[in-house]
C-alpha cells in the first residue's frame, strides 16, 4: 500500500471527512522501510484559532469602530471594552498575517483549490496510522515540489533536536567540560 502515496499528498479520511497531508519520505514508502505513514492535520483555514476569533473580532470591531460617540462621549467602561477590542483586532490580524505570509513554522497554508477550502497545515498535530489503515484515506492531490520538501524541512524544525550527539561532538564536550 506505501507506494499508492507519496510525500506531499493530500489525503482525506473517508470516516471523518477530514484533510491530512503526507509526510513519510517517498523513498521510505517506496522502499518498504515505512510500516507507518507520517500525516498531519490539515483543517479548513476560517476554522482554527486563532483565524476563527479573528473573524469574530472583526466582525464585532468593524460594527462598532465607526459608530458615533453619544452625547458626552463614551463611558471608561466602553473606551476600555473598545480598546481592547481594537488592540485583540490588530493583534489577531498580525499573527494571522504570518501564518499566511509563512513566518510560523508550526503552520502551512495550502490555498483554496476547486472543491478543497483553503486549508492550514499544523505540524503538531500528528497522525501515524498503519499501512493497513491507509485504506481509509483517499488521496486528492499532491503538492508540487518544492512544497512537499518544504513541509517536511517545517516539521523537522518542529520536532528535531537542537545538536547531533556525533563523537565528534562528544569529544568536544568532553573536552571542554574538563577544562
């Protein structure tokens, strides 16, 4: 079953009706070394945080951002509520902003394609179903290089360790440790 997928495609769980994205290198797959696949989530864009309670405080900052000020101004209590609201708005916007200009490694945005929503990739959320198991997804595309490679560079950024442990660097600690 490992070589019907390849890195990089978009599956979609027939059970659960939800996106998940490749990320077991082809050559594992073809080669047989991959008894488990590495997917993870990939759920429509307006339905995660923080783009969902953006949508939300935009929603509410846009109906009250213009409207006039009563007769002697607006209270501590609404000047407070509506600072905030606009602070929460900028802030939201600016994260969301990098989730889509790519300046947060945890996220991947795949823009909306035909019949698949604009989807957000999260590298945390992580599935490792069984070749056996692989039945249950159906493939709808892949992504064009370099994007696969780069999902994976992303992930590894995620999950990998900050140094080798090579006797090269064993030794080198061990050296300056006895110093």
């Amino acid at each position: 079953m490992g070589g019907k997928f390849d890195t990089g495609d978009l599956l979609l769980h027939r059970g659960t009706r939800r996106y998940w994205v490749q990320l077991t290198p082809s050559c594992d797959l073809g080669n047989g070394k991959a008894d488990r696949h590495l997917l993870v989530a990939a759920d429509p864009l307006l339905e995660i945080e923080p783009f969902l309670f953006w949508g939300n405080v935009e929603l509410e900052w846009c109906r009250i951002k213009d409207a006039a000020a009563p007769r002697g101004g607006w209270s501590r209590d609404e000047k407070t509520r509506r600072t905030k609201l606009e602070k929460d708005y900028k802030d939201l916007r600016a994260g969301c902003k990098r989730v889509i200009l790519g300046r947060n490694d945890r996220f991947f945005h795949l823009p909306k394609f035909f019949t698949v929503p604009d989807l957000l990739v999260d590298l945390q959320h992580v599935k490792t179903p069984a070749d056996a198991e692989m039945g249950e997804y159906e493939r709808i595309g892949g992504l064009a290089s370099p994007w696969p490679q780069v999902l994976v560079n992303r992930y590894n950024r995620q999950t990998g360790e900050w140094y080798s442990m090579t006797p090269m660097t064993k030794r080198f600690l061990g050296e300056f440790q006895a110093k």
